[in-house]
C-alpha cells in the first residue's frame, strides 16, 4: 500500500485495503477474545482467593460474555470460501400475487437495505423497475463491505407473504411471492472467460427512476443476455452507458461464476453421495405472516419469531445466524 502507483488502479487496490481491513478484524477479534479469557481466568483466582460466592454471579456474566464473544468468532471462520468475505449482488423479484408481490418485493428490498445501513454496508440500487400500481417488479443491489456475500447468501430463495392485502377492497387475505438471489462479487479475480462478441446480447434502454436529468433522457441503460445460459443483468444506475456497460458485465461474471461454482458444489456432493445444498432458489425459505397471526418462520432452520415488523425493517441478524450454523451443521 505504500507502494507510489498503489492507487493507479483503483479497483484493485480498494480490494486490498478491503482485504487488510478484513485481516485487522480477525486479529481485533482475537486480540478480545484473548483478553476476555485472561480476565476470566484472574475473576476465578480471585474468587478462590476469597473463597466466598460473592463473585460467583461476576464470573458467571464473565463467562457468558466470552462464551458469545467465542460463537461470534467461530461463526466468523464458517465463511472460508474466497468469495465470502467480498462484496455481492443482491436481486429481488416479485413473484405471484400480482399488486401484493410488487409490494412484497419492495418490502423485502427495503428490509435489506436497513439491514445494510445497520450494519455499515454500503448498498446501492443499480437497476429497478417499479410495479404497475405499487412496489417494484425487480431491483438490483450492489452491496459493498466486509463479508457481504457471506453473511447475506443464505437469503437466496423464495420469500413468502401472508397479510390482509391492502390492495383489495374486500379486505382479502392475500399470498404472494418474492425471490432472492445473491450472487458473489469477485472483481478482478473471476476466471470467468466470455466472448461479448459471439454469446452476449446487449440492449440499451431508457433509464427510469430518480438519478439527475440523464434519466429519460438517453438510452444509458444497458441490458446483458448471456446466449448460451440464458442469464439476463441489467445496470442504469450509472451516468454513462459506458458505466453502465462496465457494471453489467461485472454483474454477469458474477453470476457465470456462482453458476460454476454450484455446478462443482453439486458434483463434488453426488461423488460423496450427498445432496447439495446449493440451489434453494425454487423452493420457499422464509414466511413472513402478518395475520392472523404474526411470527417469520425459516423453514430450513426451523427459526422462528414473534415478531416479523421488526425483521421487515432489518433486524436480519438472528436468521442469518441461524442459517449459517445450520449450513456448518450440514457439512
């Protein structure tokens, strides 16, 4: 980093002040949890010392407190892969339901990005395309912070709403779907090969949506269609098509990379005659009902609470917990 040219490329070298931020964290955590225990351990010698039980509740709350220091910590080294500790794309999709779905979706992006501010994440919406009536039919979040991807993949799936639909005059109990993808953000390190020339089709469109006087005005956006896969990005958030162009394909890499590595996931699984836990995308994971009763249930963790306005403004922590011990549980 002290290195004179270190900021001539910028993206690289934001990856590596990425990378020694992350590093510090881990020796910070460490550094606690070693403190913690000599603490601990000098309460317990003075508790013998003293040999009464007034410090029996000190020592108590001394091991609690280390104890959740520890399940943070080890939870921590669970997000091992490269791609983890990196930034991602986050995409919802309104599913069936009509109206409420839109509405859903729009929920569920602004649950994200609660959580993302909480959390210090820095989100930004790179394509959005807004319902007819209400909410979206799809956006796109480039999430940038310390293991984003990791914390976040768990959230690949289907989403499932059960309210009184605000939307029906009769006052109707309504269901409807929304999906969640997230895909890993590699940078400059996915070996992903495409031919633009041969396997992808690009067209450009008139950006919508608040962004300066450049929307709607020019054809800035930029859509990306991967032949071969199938595979559609789009990116209109930037003020230029260049930029535009620039971010699609980044977001397409992303994508040919996830691909690629489930397809090894799946294979490397069926050789050991498992089944790959890759893949939740066409099953449902989480419900989210608001009458008549009220409770967010994880239907793979089997997590869940009491309290589902919270977790739709952000407070995400205890489901991503649980599904990350649950995906150690599984390996």
């Amino acid at each position: 980093m002290e290195a004179p040219d270190f900021w001539n490329h910028q993206e690289q070298a934001q990856e590596i002040v990425g990378e020694l931020s992350r590093l510090k964290a881990g020796l910070k955590t460490l550094d606690e949890l070693s403190a913690g225990a000599g603490d601990l351990t000098a309460l317990v010698e003075l508790a013998d010392e003293e040999g009464g039980d007034d410090l029996e509740p000190d020592v108590e709350a001394a091991c609690n407190a280390l104890q959740k220091q520890l399940e943070k910590a080890e939870l921590q080294t669970s997000l091992a892969a490269p791609e983890d500790a990196g930034n991602a794309y986050l995409t919802v999709q309104a599913g069936e339901g009509g109206t409420d779905a839109a509405d859903f979706a729009d929920m569920l992006l602004r649950m994200y990005l609660r959580w993302c501010e909480n959390r210090g994440i820095d989100a930004e919406v790179v394509a959005r395309s807004e319902g007819e009536e209400a909410g979206i039919r799809n956006a796109t979040v480039h999430l940038k912070g310390n293991y984003a991807f990791g914390y976040l993949k768990g959230e690949t799936g289907n989403h499932r709403l059960v309210r009184i639909s605000p939307f029906d005059a009769a006052g109707r109990r309504q269901t409807s779907f929304a999906a969640v993808d997230v895909i890993p953000d590699m940078g400059e390190t996915a070996e992903i090969e495409i031919d633009y020339d041969k396997d992808v089709r690009e067209d450009t469109y008139m950006a919508g949506g608040a962004g300066g006087q450049h929307v709607n005005k020019t054809a800035s956006a930029i859509r990306l269609t991967h032949l071969p896969t199938g595979v559609v990005v789009q990116c209109q958030n930037e003020r230029s098509q260049h930029q535009n162009r620039a971010q699609a394909r980044k977001m397409l890499s992303a994508k040919l990379y996830q691909m690629e590595q489930e397809k090894r996931d799946a294979e490397q699984a069926a050789r050991r005659g498992q089944k790959s836990k890759i893949g939740f995308g066409g099953q449902t994971i989480r419900h989210y009902v608001l009458q008549p009763q009220q409770f967010v249930k994880d239907e793979r963790t089997e997590l869940k609470t009491a309290h589902p306005f919270e977790v739709l403004d952000g407070d995400l922590d205890e489901f991503i917990e649980a599904y990350l011990r649950w995906s150690i549980a599984k390996d």
